[in-house]
C-alpha cells in the first residue's frame, strides 16, 4: 500500500491518467459555470472548492506519517515525486540540508492543460498541491515557487528551504 494510494483512487493508473479523468468532468463543468456566472465567479469557486479539497486531502495524508513535520513532509514529496517522475524532466540546483532546488523543464500535466486551454485548472489540480504538502512540514519547510510552466514560464521553478535542525 502507497500512502498516496487514497489521492490516486486506483493504484494501476498514473497520475497523469488520473488528472485526465478528473478533467474530463471538471473542464465541461467549469465552462458551463463561466456560461452561466460569468468567468470571473465561476473560476473563484472553482478555485475555492479546488483548494479546500486538495488542503483537506494531503492534511489527512499528513496524519497518517509518522514524525515530525518535516519528516511527513519528506515521505508525502517523496511519494508524489514517484508518481510525477516520468511526467517531468527535473534539472536539481542544489540538494542539502538547508534546502532543495530545483527546476522543471518540462511537464507533461502543463502540455496537458495548456493544449485543452485551461492552465488554471491545471495549476489548481497539479500545481497548487505542493504548498499542500508543504504545509505538513509546518515552520520546518518552506516553497518559493517563482514561475510555472503550467503558466507559460521556461520552467517551475521549486526552492524549498529547510530550518535548522535544533
């Protein structure tokens, strides 16, 4: 059992596979939203709604690591580095243990949500979640996250810095 089993519903199916499904339904939704409330609101609740579960389901994931908080943070970004790993092409900037930087060069769930014309659905399901990990390291674990490329930037840039261990 993976501890992001309850995130990936089922297991044999990638996460990209998984976010493509999750799209199938959100995507004619959202634009039926935006027909009927405007763009403004509809992409607001959209937001809201994206937001509160995706906070409520890596917290509950947190629960469940034993540790600190830094150490639950590292099992939950390791686990969704798994299952992100052949989606992306990572280039590391540095790795110790004051921090980790890194850049994504390119991104399959980007090439995804920009070729369906919807970057900010995809920011909400893929992008967004790593401050929702981030979260479970508490003070210990931070993200600057400056540019995306599921908003059209040369890479996602991720520096995560870490405190100092007492």
């Amino acid at each position: 059992m993976n501890l992001l089993d309850d995130y990936m519903v089922d297991p044999r199916l990638s996460l990209l596979d998984k976010t493509r499904i999750q799209a199938q339904v959100l995507v004619p939704m959202l634009r039926a939203l935006r027909a009927e409330l405007g763009q403004q609101k509809a992409d607001a609740i959209a937001r809201l709604a994206l937001r509160d579960w995706s906070k409520a389901l890596f917290a509950a994931i947190g629960e469940n690591v034993e540790g600190s908080a830094r150490r639950k943070w590292a099992t939950m970004h390791t686990a969704l580095a798994g299952v992100t790993e052949r989606e992306v092409t990572v280039e590391m900037r540095r790795h110790d243990k004051e921090a980790l930087e890194f850049d994504v060069t390119h991104c399959r769930f980007a090439d995804f949500f920009r070729a369906l014309g919807e970057p900010e659905l995809g920011a909400l399901l893929v992008c967004a979640t790593d401050f929702d990990i981030v979260a479970a390291g508490g003070s210990e674990v931070s993200l600057r996250r400056d540019q995306t490329l599921m908003q059209g930037a040369p890479s996602c840039t991720f520096r995560y810095a870490f405190a100092p261990r007492p």
